[in-house]
C-alpha cells in the first residue's frame, strides 16, 4: 500500500516527469495535476487532474485532503493558486525558482530588459510564497537550480547541440570562461522529493547545482566529443554576435537567443550546493552530456 500521498503541480513539465517516477518508485500515491488534459497512458500509479483556472478558487478540492506538495510549475504561478492549496490541506510544499534570480539580475550585469524583468518576477515570487507561507504555518522550500540538462528535452544545453549538428560549429564570445555547473534533470528531481522527505525544519531557499564546475567552453566542448565531433569554435567580436543573434531570430528555434546570452560566457555562474547537502542530501553527477 502507498505510504504516502503527495500533489505535484506542473507534473507534466520537464522535471515533474521524473519526479512522477521517483515518487511512484518510493510507495507515494500521487495525485498529479496539469493545466493540460492528460489522457491515456502516463505513470502507473498516477493519479492525474486538470488544474483549475486560477481564478477557480476550490471549485476541485480533492476528496481527501494532501499536505504534502511538490511544485514544477513556474513559481510566479503558484501565487495563484496558493488559497486552493490552503483548501486542499497543504502543510508542506517544495517548489522551484531558478538562480536566474542572480545571473539575470541588473546587478549581475544583464542589460536585457526581459532577463531583468525575469530575475526580478522570479525574487517577487519567492518572497510572496514566503511570505504567504508564514501566515499560514506551510512548511516551505525553495529550490533554485542552474543549467538543467537531460534527454534531450531541455532548451539549454540540447539546443547548443542542436546547433552544433547542424552547422558544425559552435560561436563563442572571447574565451569563454565562465564557469557552469549544469545540472541532470533527474537530479532536480530527486532534490524535489529528498527536500519535501526532509526532517529539517527550516524554511528557506536553496541553490542546487551540478556536481562538476566547467567553463562555458569546457561545457561545449564536452557536448561536441558526446556528438562525436571534434570542436570546432568560431570566435566572434560581441557587434558581429548581435547581428548573428538577430539573424538566427527569425528561425523559431532560436528566437529566445540574445546577446546577453553571449556576454554571459565569460561571467562566473557557480552556485554551491552545500546547504543542499546539509540540510536534505541533496548530491548531483558529473556532468555528463549523453542523452540520459
């Protein structure tokens, strides 16, 4: 019999799909929700719901009340549904950030307005989820990885290999330097179900991140020799990268490509995971890009 249940919204995303698989494994009943209809097949053992609008209030309350909650789904959405949760009984939630709050802040050095705007949404929603969170005695986390990779499903690093199978060169901007710590999807997920498993009484925000620090060429070279190429680099002054981007912005694949992307791979995105470890386990591979 499932020990345990456990709501998981966003469960269709990226890393709600592998976590669906590590709760199922551990004896959970999950009861998984998505603002998509899901319809055959999925996980054995998963209970899936559409999730109500966010102006639903608790017009689908599950019979049973879940105290324990995981979150993929993008943390400023949660605010929305946050008095739902209350109505479904949560006690404890886990949900996810990004350290884009840092890397893409005006003080890290990002001149794009989105990327601004976007480190700013994601800190808002931290401190409104915490905020929300004390008024009502949650118990609450925060993850916030850096660059998620894995099978072939994220729009990080597979979308660099995808360049490099089609054109057979990467660009890069001077040397490249800064470091990484790209983090397996499948260890997000095991942060999630390891950080709401937890003991640890604290609420607080955790940075989780890969277990192995890389340049940014480091990175991309790793991803030429698992496509079995040699690298192959084209150094570009940052005006000519502009006209690059904007050209390779016509094509939809690319569209989110900017040139603070670019100036970002001589800057530094290394985020400790101490805490992480300390506090709930929380452990992360060496990098490695093939696939899985």
């Amino acid at each position: 019999m499932p020990s345990k249940r456990i709501g998981v919204l966003g469960a269709s995303s990226f890393a709600g799909q592998r976590a669906l698989k590590q709760l199922v494994a551990q004896g959970y009943e999950v009861i998984a929700f998505s603002r998509t209809q899901q319809t055959g097949g999925g996980e054995v053992g998963v209970i899936w719901h559409q999730l109500p609008g966010a102006d639903a209030g608790a017009e689908i309350i599950p019979l049973s009340p879940i105290e324990e909650w995981l979150c993929f789904a993008p943390i400023w959405i949660l605010a929305d549904f946050l008095p739902w949760l209350q109505a479904c009984g949560v006690r404890r939630i886990v949900a996810f950030s990004s350290t884009s709050r840092f890397t893409k802040a005006v003080g890290a050095g990002s001149q794009d307005p989105a990327e601004n705007a976007l480190a700013e949404r994601l800190a808002s929603s931290e401190d409104a989820l915490a905020q929300w969170a004390e008024r009502h005695s949650v118990n609450w986390k925060v993850l916030r990885p850096t660059l998620i990779y894995g099978l072939d499903q994220d729009r990080n690093l597979s979308e660099i290999a995808r360049f490099i199978r089609k054109f057979g060169f990467f660009p890069l901007l001077g040397a490249a330097s800064g470091k990484r710590q790209p983090i397996h999807v499948d260890d997000v997920a095991a942060a999630a179900v390891a950080a709401i498993q937890s003991s640890c009484p604290g609420t607080r925000a955790y940075n989780i991140s890969g277990g192995e620090v890389l340049t940014y060429r480091e990175m991309v070279c790793r991803i030429f020799l698992a496509l079995k190429k040699s690298p192959r680099f084209l150094h570009v002054p940052l005006p000519v990268f502009g006209v690059g981007v904007r050209c390779l912005s016509v094509l939809p694949r690319y569209r989110h490509w900017t040139v603070s992307m670019a100036e970002r791979m001589n800057r530094d995105q290394e985020f400790a995971h101490s805490e992480a470890a300390r506090d709930f386990g929380f452990s992360a591979r060496l990098f490695n890009f093939d696939g899985n």
